[in-house]
C-alpha cells in the first residue's frame, strides 16, 4: 500500500467524499507532489512538523489522501477548434519521480496535444505537474505577454459529493482556477487550445555590473533596459541572479515567440540546462555534494552525500536501462556511483573537517558550474514550446532538489526592489545572501481571486508582476520558514521597506505568527474573504480545510 486511494472515476472520488463527511475525515489530492508537502496532505496524526520537504507519501492515519493517476486520460471534444478535456490526474510533460503509475511522455498532456497541432499559451520551469495542480495553485511561466489562459472550465466534485461543471461564464469560475484544493475535487479540466509554436532565443551569463545587457539595478537607458523594461519586452523570460562576494553574475534566459509553422526541414535545437547524458548527472552530483557540505556542518552532510549517490546511481541505471537490460545497467551504474564515491571521499572529508575552506572556494567553483559566456556567444535554441519553454526540466528533483519562497511584487516596485536586496547583500553577507541563487521573472496580471496576481484592473497589480524565487537546497539543515529562517528576512525586507506583495500558495509560506500572515493575505488580496465564504458554502463539513491552510488563511489553529 502506498497510503493513497486511487479512484478509477468521479463517481468513486464523489463516494469517498462522501465517506469523509459521513465519518468526520479530511480528504485532499496529491498531483505531483511539486508544492510544499503539507499543503498537499491531510492532517498528520502524530504531530509531525508541517515543514517536511522530503516526503512524497501522506502521512499515515484514517484521512483521505487521493491521487487521480488513473483518471488521467485525455478526450477531444472538437479537434478542429482545439477544445479538449483531460483528466485531472493528466501530467502537463513527463514526470521521471511519479511513484503512482506511468507519467511518461508519450501520455503527457502537452506531447498528445502537439502531435496533432495544439498547445498552449505558457507554462512553468517544469512540466512534471498534474494539469489540476499546475492550475489550482496558481502557477505561471515567466512572461507579461502570455499566461495559462487556455483553462475554460473544471469538472469538480464538492464537498458534498455533488458533481457539476464550473465553465468560465460561471461566477465562480475565478476562485476555482486558483483553489488549492480548497473548494472541491477537480476531476476533468477543458481547454481552449491554442496552435503550438516555437520558442527561439538564446542564454547568456555576465556579470552584474555595467557590461550586464540589462541595467540590473537603475532606470536603464537607450541601449541597456531596465530590469522592469526588459521583463515587460520580451515574450519569455527568466535572470538567475547570484549575488555572492566574488561571484557576481546573472544568468539571462530570453525568448521570441515564432506562432508560424518551422520551415521544411527544421531541426530543433532544444534548450538544455544539463545534458540528458553521464556527463550530465555526474555534473548534477557535483553540484549536489557541493551543497550538501555548504548547507550541513562538520559529519551531518554525510547522510545527504550518500542520498544523492544513491539517486545518482538511479538516474544512470534509467539513462542505461533502454539500452542493454536493466540488471546489467543497474550494475554499470553502480560501479560508475562507486569509482565517483571513492574519488571523492578525500575531498569531502577535507571540507567536512575544513568548512571554511568551501566557502572560500564557492567563487571559483561556481565560474566552473556556472561559467561566464566566453567568445563562443551566447547558448542559443529554437524548439517546439512543450520541450525547452520549461527550461529547468533537465534538472533532476532530487539530486538538485531546491525549494523556494515566490514572491509576487507589482511591476514598478522592480527597480526598488532590486536595490533593497541588493543593498540587503552587502550589508548582512553571507546570512542573507547564503549559496543559491534568486530567479527573477514576470507575470501578467490575473482575475483569479487567491492568485498571487490578482488585478481588479485598477490596483498596483493592474501591469503585472515580478517575482523573486528564494532558492533554498532541499538537503540544506533546517527549515527557511520558520522564525528566524533564511527566507523570513527576505518577507521582512519587502514588508518593513513598504513594498507590496503575496505569495505562491504551493512554494514555502511563513509558518510562524499566523495570525499576523492570515491578515497580510486578507489585506493582500481583496477577494480572500469572498473565497471562505464560497468555501464555506461548497465544504460545509469542512472536509477540504486541513489545519495548514485554516492557520494560513484564518490565522486560527
């Protein structure tokens, strides 16, 4: 038993709400198990900490915990004008961690449509998600010309075990495009589908100072665009900001967008940010034990140095498996993990008993993990949108697992913004600026009522947004939520400066003083009330509203 039910259709997901109002039970949904763990699950039953990153199973007891892998099919209602319904347990891409049955390519939502012309508008960093979780948390790529507007109505099971369609001219429709779960069991999500297209652009990486393409932290000028002008110009987009002492540089994705059919011919040339390769995982398990020993002290990094060869040794045996029989791959593989291991030994145990000595050495090692663009120019890439669009596929979950906070800025704090951090690095050092990066990236504006971009049309979110993702190492000691945690800083920076903002319910949250966040929120996001209102009314048994998201948003234990 993998501790979840596995409902074959609506009518059983509608009978196992049922069952949880007739017993007094909580019932929630994995998708992906992409967001923060306790936001997903129902309540622990033995007082375990909400902040548990590493888990992908539920807690164990007599709550309802529901993945919808086998409702996970895909139905063309009109091909000719691109409206589809997919089962909510559907994978936008291929998710290679799924435990729950096969999130393969060729069952993807995103691959099923391309092959016959369609696609849609824009996605996130990753496409490993379910398309009910990727919609109902409020997640988005990183563009203020495009947004997942494809969404036009979900099938969607109450909490009364009543099932109806909620289409886009319902008056409800905008809360439950952003309802973590809150207002019902989505199980079919309609889509209006656009044509697919191509994204061409190219990476670069400099450094921050004047010869960066982008005036990082000013006005901009004629020939440099600010950092708010170029998020607002360019159709795609993403900059990987590492502040560190000696290290200074930023990673600049951008993307054209090209909605015409690829000449006769074409050969894609996708974005890969690691090749799909040994090389590539090996570099990936470089990095890995590169953080592990910067965010542990002294003998606690071992047993994050042995989880990453183990998933290390996983990966090659999947990389090998096609290839010869999968007992001999797992044996290559294992030989591969262990002539790594022992060279490497000698210098983790260097580092273990000399700390201080990686720390030092971060500059240098980041010039070779992430080294600036030489004479060869930039890294340039012209794909089909479902594969290079999100460009952070290729990044292994586990081995280069990173959580984050997400915060969403109203786009002409940009410029304010990025100074108050900046300033923030230099004055506090390594306490603030810690071994990661931060991503910056845009939104447009949004209806949805508890999207982090929510816009009445006349509010400071009315442009769109900037968002500033937090990187945290998965396998780093400690929680950066807490009181005290790494994150909480960055939260106070922009609260204590004037600086508006909210943020994505599916990434870290404070979990400290909720009484005082539950009013930010509120205060934050005008339709906060409207939704408990609507949620009360469509879970009146309270079977959805787990001791998470009541604290978060009530501020009531």
């Amino acid at each position: 038993m993998d501790g979840y039910y596995h409902p074959a259709n609506e009518t059983e997901v509608a009978n196992l709400v049922k069952y949880a109002v007739a017993n007094g039970l909580q019932i929630r949904v994995r998708g992906a198990s992409h967001s923060t763990a306790w936001s997903i699950f129902t309540d622990p039953v033995d007082n375990l900490p909400q902040n548990r990153t590493l888990t992908r199973h539920p807690p164990a007891g007599s709550n309802l915990d529901l993945s919808l892998d086998k409702i996970n099919d895909l139905q063309w209602i009109d091909e000719t004008a691109g409206i589809v319904e997919a089962g909510a347990g559907i994978h936008l891409g291929a998710d290679p961690y799924n435990p729950l049955g096969r999130a393969d390519l060729d069952n993807s939502l995103l691959f099923q449509l391309f092959e016959k012309g369609w696609g849609v508008n824009d996605l996130g960093g990753i496409t490993h998600q379910t398309v009910a979780g990727f919609a109902s948390t409020g997640s988005s790529g990183g563009s203020l010309q495009y947004e997942l507007d494809n969404i036009i109505g979900f099938r969607v099971v109450d909490g009364r075990g009543e099932v109806a369609w909620i289409e886009l001219d319902d008056p409800e429709f905008d809360a439950m495009r952003v309802s973590v779960g809150l207002l019902g069991v989505i199980t079919r999500v309609r889509l209006k589908l656009n044509k697919s297209f191509r994204v061409v652009g190219d990476e670069v990486t400099t450094p921050t100072d004047a010869t960066c393409p982008i005036d990082l932290f000013g006005p901009g000028t004629a020939t440099q665009p600010s950092m708010q002008q170029f998020l607002t110009d360019t159709p795609y987009s993403r900059v990987l900001w590492w502040p560190q002492p000696g290290a200074e540089r930023v990673v600049i994705w951008q993307s054209d967008r090209v909605d015409t059919p690829p000449p006769p011919g074409f050969e894609p040339v996708p974005y890969q940010e690691f090749t799909p390769d040994l090389g590539g995982w090996t570099e990936q398990l470089l990095g890995s034990i590169f953080y592990s020993l910067l965010g542990n002290k002294g003998f606690s990094a071992v047993p994050k140095l042995v989880h990453g060869y183990v998933r290390y040794w996983h990966c090659v045996t999947r990389l090998w498996a096609p290839k010869v029989s999968a007992p001999i791959a797992a044996v290559a593989a294992l030989l591969v993990t262990l002539v790594i291991a022992v060279v490497m030994a000698i210098p983790e145990l260097v580092f273990i008993l000399l700390p201080g000595l990686l720390a030092k050495l971060f500059p240098t090692a980041l010039g070779i993990f992430q080294p600036m663009t030489g004479k060869d120019g930039p890294t340039k890439f012209d794909d089909f949108y479902w594969r290079s669009l999100c460009m952070d596929n290729t990044a292994d979950d586990i081995l280069m697992g990173t959580e984050f906070t997400e915060i969403w800025v109203p786009i002409q704090y940009t410029e304010r913004s990025m100074q108050l951090m900046n300033q923030m690095f230099v004055d506090k050092g390594e306490a603030a600026v810690g071994w990661y990066s931060t991503e910056v990236y845009g939104a447009k504006p949004d209806k949805a009522w508890l999207s982090a971009g929510y816009s009445d049309g006349t509010d400071e979110y009315k442009d769109g947004v900037v968002r500033f993702d937090v990187f945290w190492f998965r396998a780093n000691a400690g929680e950066p939520n807490v009181k005290g945690g790494f994150f909480q800083q960055y939260w106070d920076l922009f609260r204590d400066n004037g600086i508006p903002f909210r943020l994505h319910w599916g990434k870290y949250v404070p979990a400290y003083d909720f009484p005082y966040w539950a009013e930010h929120y509120r205060t934050q996001l005008p339709m906060l009330d409207a939704f408990l209102e609507l949620r009360a009314k469509r879970d009146p048994s309270n079977v959805f509203f787990t001791s998470y998201w009541r604290q978060r948003l009530t501020g009531k234990a």
